[in-house]
C-alpha cells in the first residue's frame, strides 16, 4: 500500500470519531452562557460589578462579561439603541423612554436605593447661603437636569416638603460636575446632586436642605437588558444577576474592606475618599408597581408620556436570583 493511502487509512478512524462526538454531543457546546456587554457610568450604583470581576464571580459562573464605560447617559442609551449593549445601568424613566412605542427593554433588578442614613440625592444650597427648609426655596433657581431622575427626585422631594409647585424655579445644568462647581461658587443658590458628590459638597461648606433618605421610594437605579439579550441570553443574565446580588452581600457585610478598590473603580471626590460611608446595596428586588406608577404619573404630567405604560412590560423579577 502506497504510503500516502496508508496515512489516510490511519486518519480516518480519527476523523468518524471526531464526527461522532459532534453529532451526538453537541450540546456541551453550547452550554457556556454567551458573553454580556453592559453599560456602566463610573458611579456608586455599578461598584457591585466590579467586586464581582475582582472577586471572580463572573468567570466561576462561565460568563464573559465586558463593561462598557460610558461618560453620559446619552451614550449609553445610543449603545442601547444600536445593539451594541446587552444591559445598563439606568433609571426607570430611560426605561419608559426606551418603550414608550414598543418594548425594547425591561428593568430585572434595582442596583442601588436610598436608605435612611446613605441618600441617593441631596437638594443643597450653595456654602453661606443659607437655606433650613424647602420653604426657604420657594422663587430659588435649583440646579437640575431636566427629564431626568434628578428632576422626578427634585419635584417629588419638593412636594412631600409642602412648596408650592407654583413657587418652584429650576435651572437646567445637565452636566453634574458642572452643577457641583456652580453651587459651591454661589453661581446656583441650590441644587440636586447624587452621592458622593452631594457628600463632597456638604464637606466643602454647602448646606443640606433635603434628602431622598426621607423618602426612599422616589429614588431607585437599576439594571436593564434588551428584550433581544432576554430572550436569547436568558442563563446569562440569571448568572449575571447571580454574580451582581452575591458581591453587593459581600458590600453589605463588610463594606470598608472595599475602600481601596472603590477609589480605584469609581469617582469619589478627594476631599472625602477617606471618610466617605460604602452604602448598602438592595438584593434580589426590583422596583413595585407602586414606585413604576409614580414615575408614569410625573412623566404624563411633564409630558414625556402621553399614557402610563403597563409595570409589567417594562419591569420583571423573573430573572432574580433564587
């Protein structure tokens, strides 16, 4: 026998072993989930991800999650929008935006909340300009950024507080740097900001007039997916969820042994990266019906919505981890 058929003779038991372990077991292939890209701002709410990727949560799962940084929410939303992105971090009122003409996204769970002693917002007025109460703040320009959960916070903080809707003059300053500079120049007489920020600024000589921590339902971040990577990633989002909700109970326990990878991950202003309190983060909730049917009132009344849109199109705890 020639030698180049000997060599084929010896190939082929090789190659029918080779076919038959693809035929019949082809669905080890495909069990590792598919790999996730989500959009992160570099802010408090998304440092969960990261104890997550530091601890190898993800890898031991057999995910392969990317985060995408983004600058603005409006980057994020154009990722979205593109395909580019599996999931976000964001609020109930981009999730709304996203469906208001059919179901491009839904909300699986809320990634950080107000609690009593660790607020999401503050509403401030600027350093010797002395406001005590939201009464003082009736005619006062408040620095805001329209359309957005800051100005849903501002509004419904300012109303639980007894102002006059009437009386309430808001100044749009979308970039919060820029609005954090303006306050503490007297530039802006008051305005809302986000932890740590709103933390840094009372530090440096502003005063607090009001906290979401003294109504803790307006004020909610979450994670949202793609109806495409819902359907079509299903165990990879569950096992994301999973990863995310067993870093934010490590936060919870021990929160200071994270300082050092939270300056490193996240933007904490100098004046008080060493005193600044970790906060606790919510598990394996998303946010109520009740909470949805306020953001759908606040929208419709601003007219961002012409009709509330139904919880559960838009909101579902089916991928929270068990």
């Amino acid at each position: 026998m020639p030698q180049s058929t000997k060599t084929q003779a010896t190939m082929l038991p090789g190659i029918f072993l080779t076919l038959i372990i693809a035929v019949c077991f082809p669905l080890k292939l495909q069990a590792q989930p598919p790999s996730l890209r989500i959009a992160l701002l570099p802010i408090l709410d998304a440092f969960p991800y990261y104890v997550a990727q530091t601890k190898g949560y993800f890898e031991e799962y057999g995910l392969n999650v990317k985060a995408v940084t983004v600058a603005s929410g409006l980057e994020r939303d154009q990722l979205m929008q593109s395909g580019e992105i599996d999931g976000m971090l964001n609020e109930m009122i981009t999730t709304a935006n996203f469906n208001r003409n059919r179901i491009q996204v839904k909300t699986v769970l809320s990634a950080r909340k107000a609690y009593r002693h660790f607020p999401l917002f503050r509403l401030l007025s600027a350093p010797g300009n002395v406001i005590n109460s939201t009464s003082g703040l009736a005619g006062v320009p408040i620095g805001i950024s329209k359309n957005t959960i800051i100005e849903y916070v501002t509004d419904r903080l300012l109303n639980a507080g007894g102002l006059d809707p009437q009386t309430i003059v808001k100044k749009s300053v979308p970039a919060i740097p820029e609005r954090y500079q303006l306050l503490l120049q007297g530039r802006l007489k008051a305005a809302t900001l986000p932890d740590p920020l709103a933390k840094s600024a009372l530090e440096a000589g502003a005063g607090e007039v009001i906290a979401d921590s003294s109504n803790p339902d307006y004020s909610v971040s979450v994670l949202s997916f793609s109806i495409h990577a819902l359907s079509n990633k299903a165990g990879a989002v569950r096992l994301f969820l999973k990863a995310w909700d067993r870093a934010a109970a490590e936060i919870n326990t021990d929160p200071e042994s994270f300082r050092a990878l939270l300056l490193n991950k996240i933007r904490i202003p100098k004046n008080i990266q060493n005193t600044y309190k970790i906060p606790p983060y919510p598990r394996r909730q998303v946010p109520n019906a009740g909470q949805w049917s306020d953001v759908m009132n606040w929208m419709k009344a601003k007219g961002l919505l012409d009709s509330a849109l139904p919880y559960g199109d838009s909101i579902t705890g089916d991928y929270l981890p068990k």
